[in-house]
C-alpha cells in the first residue's frame, strides 16, 4: 500500500476524523511548529550574544533580517529539510539522531561561517526546547483555546439574559424542587466559565522559561566569558521572548508552569462537562428542544431521533483532554536528579490534550447552536409538581411564629400526590390573618423563583 495515504489512514483521529476542527492548532502543537519555535530561539540567542560586547561575533541589521527570515518565512520544505538533516544526512552533514542539533545545521545554511561557532553558543538542547514549547503553548492558548472559551461564556451569558424571567423546575438529587429560571441555570455556568477563563489566563501569563546550560549553572558561559553577567543576559534574553524568567533550575525546566496552566485548563474542562451533562439531561427532559441538521441521521434505525450527540461529543472529548492534562502535569514536573529523557516523548503529546479540549469546545458550541428552551414543557412540569410550593408555605408560618410550620406541611405534602386545592384546603385552616393567607394563595411554581431573574441579569 501507498504511504501516500490520506486522513482516512490517520493513527489518531484528530488528524483523520477531526483533522478540520483541529487545523487552527496545527502552527502550534505540531512538529513543524515545534521546529519553527526551535529555530525562532537559536535565531534571538545568536542575535543577542552579538549584542554583547565581550563577543567579537557581528551581526549586522541585514544579516539578522536574514536570519531572522529563516523563522518568519518557515515552511515544510523547512521542516522537510531538518528532519532530514535529524534522520538521513542532508547537505553534507551526517544523520544527527538529534532534532535540536539538526536545527544548528539547518541555520549553518542560512549564515556565513563566521557566525556558526556562536550558533547554540554553550546551550543544551533544554535551554532551547523548554522556551520553544512555552511559546507555542502560549500562543495556542491565546489565538486559539481562549477565544473559543470566552465565545462559550458568551453564549452562556446571552442564554442567562435572554431567559432569565423563564421558570424552570429544579431537582436537586433528580427530584422535583424548588423552582429556578433557566436562565439563572445558564447564569451559573457562565460565571463558572469566566472564573476559569481567568485562572488559564492567568496561567498562561506565568509561563517561565529557563536558560543556563548543562546543569543550570551557566559552567559553559561562565568560562568562556567569566565577567560576563549571564543570569542577567538570560533574564533579559527569555523575557524578551515574552516569557518570566525561572532560576534556579537544572538541566531542565521544572515545567510547574505547564502543570498550573494543564491544572487550570482541565478545572473549566469539568465545569464544561458539567455543562454537558446537564443540558443532555434538559433534552432528555424535553426542556430543552433540538433543531435537526437537514439530511443528518440521528439513528440507524429509529427515524424519528434528534440525538444530543454535540453534548456527548464534547463530554467525552473533555473527558479524554482531562486524562490527559492529569497526566502531563503529573509526569512533567519530575525528573532523576539533574536530567532523564522520560519527559521528552510525553510533552510531544501536549497538543494531544490541548486538540480533544478544542474539540470539547467546538462540539458544545454547536450543541448550545441547535438548542432552544420549550416553555410549554417546563410550565406543564411546574404545574404537574405544586408540592414544590410546600417550603414558601412553611417559610412564611416560621416568620408568623409557628414552630411546628415544618412538620404541618411534611405530614400535608410528602410522599403525597399533592395538587394546589390541596394547599387551598390547608391554607384555609391556618390559624394565621387575612394578609398572610392571601400571601400564601397567590404562590405556583411558576411564581416561586425567588430571585433567579436578577440573578441572571447580574453575569
């Protein structure tokens, strides 16, 4: 068979089955993009190590233009030409076996041989990988997975102000209860959200890199150029990539930045599975009605089926980016003494975790899309459970003194077949005045939502 073969052929469905709703993450989590972000370093190192004036490197305006081209300009025949460099020799070198010593190579071809020694100048292969991923993980968060977030608090938040004055049955432990809007429901998740969109802002914000050798120790720089003030050219350095600075570190960055922002991100995933789980039961319920997609089958052999396959689809992808989050941020921050290689091959798989909760979010957006509220079910549900009135009742006998206002409406109401003549009969024989008992008749479910409707009005 062809090795020419499509997404059809794909190991992983999020670049065969999915491959158009993953595509936006491709400049940032794929091997290319991982290349690109290597080469992005080296190019900013080499530019500012001539910057200092202990180095007798120089680095004039056209030549860093040049070379800073070989990042802005990058392609596949780029990336096509470092791998071939890593894997099978190209251009003259041997097969390197080593994908950031291939990246050197590769910028040998797009400089004059007086730069070369100061390309990769004293730096391990950690120093250069651990801020190329913060920088892609970065801007994948910001161009990518936030924007779609604050799109799904959005229209949560319209949700929560366009029905804020709807009544809705609550069940607490899937009983009937005391009545809500559904638009204070939908208030609920989009604060939820918004409280999460800040924690992974704010994580994204404190990504750190480092920069300081074999060991973290700045042995190489330091003897080569002992007057030199290399912590503080390497703060500047990686703050000017857009990053804080982490010092002191080993051979490698701790990576508890990525575990704060892995751990952020999968706490908003949860509140979105929450979400998921609910709206799926609304459907269930018939709160909550579907427009069908023309010409989309929603069950092989049941015609007549609008499934809630958006809200399932989402549900099981945060699921999965969840897994895997707890895994990353688990695995990464531990390493044997100063270096081991098991952290290498799992952060490859962080665009894994960041593509299922991109398709968690797509999947919802598109179920929120195609969902409407059916407010002759949820009136025909608040009417069927007037019992729901019981705790307004025994409420207002407290505040009138009685003391036994709990019990009276327990015995009248429960485990009982309860209809609103019934609460008629028992208000009438209250001992309480004219005003209280006029209180009490004038409550229904639909009335009983407290205030659930500023509530919505306040996201």
């Amino acid at each position: 068979m062809s090795n020419d073969r499509g997404p059809l052929w794909a190991v992983s469905p999020l670049d065969g089955r999915y491959a158009d709703r993953t595509a936006p993450l491709v400049e940032y989590v794929s091997e290319a993009a991982l290349m690109r972000a290597r080469v992005t370093v080296e190019v900013e190192y080499t530019i500012a190590l001539a910057d200092l004036q202990a180095t007798p490197v120089e680095i004039d305006p056209e030549l860093r233009e040049s070379m800073r081209d070989c990042y802005r300009d990058f392609d596949e025949s780029d990336a096509e030409l470092i791998k071939a460099i890593e894997t099978t020799g190209a251009r003259g070198y041997a097969a390197t076996n080593h994908d950031v010593k291939a990246v050197e190579y590769y910028l040998r071809e797009a400089t004059p041989e007086r730069v070369h020694p100061w390309l990769h100048f004293g730096l391990t292969s950690e120093d250069v990988t651990n801020l190329a991923y913060r920088i892609l993980i970065r801007d994948a968060m910001e161009s990518v997975l936030l924007p779609r977030l604050r799109v799904i608090r959005e229209e949560l938040t319209d949700f929560a102000h366009d029905h804020a004055d709807l009544p809705m049955l609550a069940r607490t432990h899937g009983q009937p209860a005391t009545p809500t809007t559904f638009g204070k429901e939908m208030a609920v998740y989009a604060a939820r959200v918004g409280q999460g969109i800040a924690a992974v802002e704010s994580a994204t914000d404190s990504l750190a890199g480092k920069l300081g050798g074999a060991t973290g120790t700045f042995a190489a720089h330091a003897v080569a150029y002992p007057d030199v003030d290399w912590p503080g050219f390497a703060r500047e350095f990686v703050t000017d990539l857009g990053l804080s600075y982490l010092q002191p570190t080993t051979q490698i960055n701790p990576g508890d930045d990525l575990a704060t922002l892995f751990d952020a991100l999968a706490r908003v995933n949860r509140v979105l599975v929450d979400l998921d789980r609910d709206a799926w039961q609304y459907v269930s319920l018939g709160y909550l009605g579907q427009e069908a997609a023309a010409g989309e089958t929603g069950s092989s052999t049941m015609p007549h089926k609008v499934n809630p396959i958006d809200f399932e689809n989402s549900e099981g992808n945060l699921s999965r980016a969840n897994s895997d989050l707890g895994f990353l941020a688990e695995t990464i921050t531990t390493s044997r003494m100063q270096r081991d290689l098991s952290d290498s091959t799992v952060k490859r798989n962080m665009g894994v975790a960041l593509a299922h909760s991109l398709l968690g979010y797509v999947k919802l957006e598109a179920g929120l899309a195609k969902v409407v509220p059916r407010e002759s079910v949820m009136a025909e549900d608040l009417q069927a459970n007037p019992a729901v009135i019981g705790e307004a009742i025994q409420t207002v006998l407290r505040r009138e003194g009685n003391p036994d206002a709990y019990e009276l409406v327990k015995e009248a109401t429960r485990g009982e077949s309860v209809t609103m003549a019934d609460f008629e009969a028992l208000i009438e024989d209250l001992d309480v005045d004219a005003s209280t008992k006029e209180t009490l008749r004038s409550l229904t479910p639909e009335s009983y939502t407290g205030i659930a409707a500023s509530i919505a009005r306040d996201v």
